[in-house]
C-alpha cells in the first residue's frame, strides 16, 4: 500500500506597491493586507517624516534646500517591518511618535521634495524591499512609478477629498473638518507638483476609489488582488 505525501509550496513572494493622497486608507490597508497574506510592511511616509524630525531637530532651515540636501546622508534611519508592530528609530532613537507631530506634518513635503533626500530614501526603501523574503506590501506616493517601477503588483488608492478630511478629523480630536480638507488639498499639490518623483499613478497600478468603502471592503479588495498576482507567479 503506498500513501501520497501532499507537499505544499509557500506562496510565492511578492512585492506590493500601494499609492495615493492622504486619507485614502493606505497605512490602515497596508498594515493589515501584509498581516493577513504573512508579508512585511514598509509605511515610506514615515522615513521622510523621520528625516523632517531629524532636521527639525538639528537646527537644520527646512525651508533652505541647499542645507537639507547636505545633510541628507546624516541620520541612520532604520525601519522595523512587521505589520504587527511597525517601527522606526533615528540614530537608535525610538521615532515612531515624534515624527506625528504637527510640526513634522508641516514640513515633511518641503523636505521630501529635495531630490538629495529622495534620492537617499529610495535606496533605503528598496534595500529593504529586496531584502524581504516572504514579499513586502510598501505604501507611499512614488513607489509604482519611482521607488519600485518592477513591483509585481501596483494599486493607486484614491477617495474624495470630503471622505479623507473626515477620516483625517476622525482620527484627531478636536480637529476642525474644514481646515483638514484645506490642508489635504494642499499637500496634495505639493505631493503632486514636485519636480523630483511626484505623487502620481503607475500607468498600470489598478485604482480603488475608497470614498463609499470600509475599511475592511478596501482590504478585503486588496487581498484579492495579491493572492490573484500569487497565483500567476
């Protein structure tokens, strides 16, 4: 009598780009699509807001390009990559809550727009991209079209910019709903007119308009997309 041993293979890994304006979902959808599909995590925006502290931090003038590039190369910026429990230190401080700060927000798209910064951070973003064996769900404006233009996968999620003022409100108390939408729509012009790797969609990203979405509608929409892109690799 001869039995079949049924071996199972392990997903294939996969790198997932997913962009869009804030308060479209992508940090909440990210951390939870790579939870759920055992992939790591990367949240882009939070390095860019590490080295805004880190300057903020060291007397350097945000609004001075020449000294923000020059300093770029400074701080040792390291990300933790599980979703579960995403971290960032700036030369082994914990950052993960000053960098939130109404301050850092205010200037992240000055600093993030100077090209010697990109161009640090990319290379930082895509070492830990191919560093990750299982695969990586990475968040952010660029990573389709700029940081990871051979992603196997590329999603470009948008909503109104009522839905995201309300979601953005919701997640700060206190916070006045008119002046969230104002300050979206502004940074949304900054994100999308820099010179250097602007906020755009891949040409062949999907896009998942989440205006009349959950949150858990958006994830469950996005799971289907990578195991869909799993089974044809």
């Amino acid at each position: 009598m001869s039995t079949t041993v049924e071996t199972r293979t392990a997903p294939a890994a996969v790198i997932v780009a997913i962009d869009g304006p804030s308060g479209t979902g992508k940090s909440s959808t990210s951390k939870a699509v790579a939870a759920q599909l055992g992939l790591s995590y990367l949240d882009t925006g939070a390095q860019y807001r590490a080295i805004t502290w880190w300057m903020l931090n060291n007397g350097i003038d945000v609004q001075d390009a020449t000294e923000v590039a020059t300093a770029a190369a400074k701080p040792v910026i390291v990300s933790g990559t599980d979703p579960a429990a995403p971290t960032i230190t700036v030369d082994g401080e914990d950052a993960s809550g000053p960098i939130r700060t109404q301050e850092v927000t205010s200037k992240v798209s000055a600093v993030s727009a100077v090209p010697e910064v990109r161009t640090r951070i990319t290379e930082l973003q895509r070492s830990i991209a191919a560093a990750a064996e299982r695969g990586i769900v990475v968040e952010g404006r660029d990573i389709g079209t700029t940081v990871l233009p051979d992603a196997d996968l590329k999603i470009f999620l948008t909503a109104s910019p009522e839905a995201r003022a309300a979601r953005r409100s919701g997640e700060v108390k206190g916070s006045d709903l008119a002046a969230t939408k104002e300050a979206l729509i502004k940074r949304d012009a900054a994100d999308s007119g820099r010179k250097t790797s602007p906020l755009a969609k891949a040409d062949d990203a999907v896009e998942v308009d989440t205006t009349e979405l959950t949150l858990q509608q958006v994830i469950e929409c996005v799971v289907t997309l990578v195991e869909e892109k799993r089974a044809t690799k």
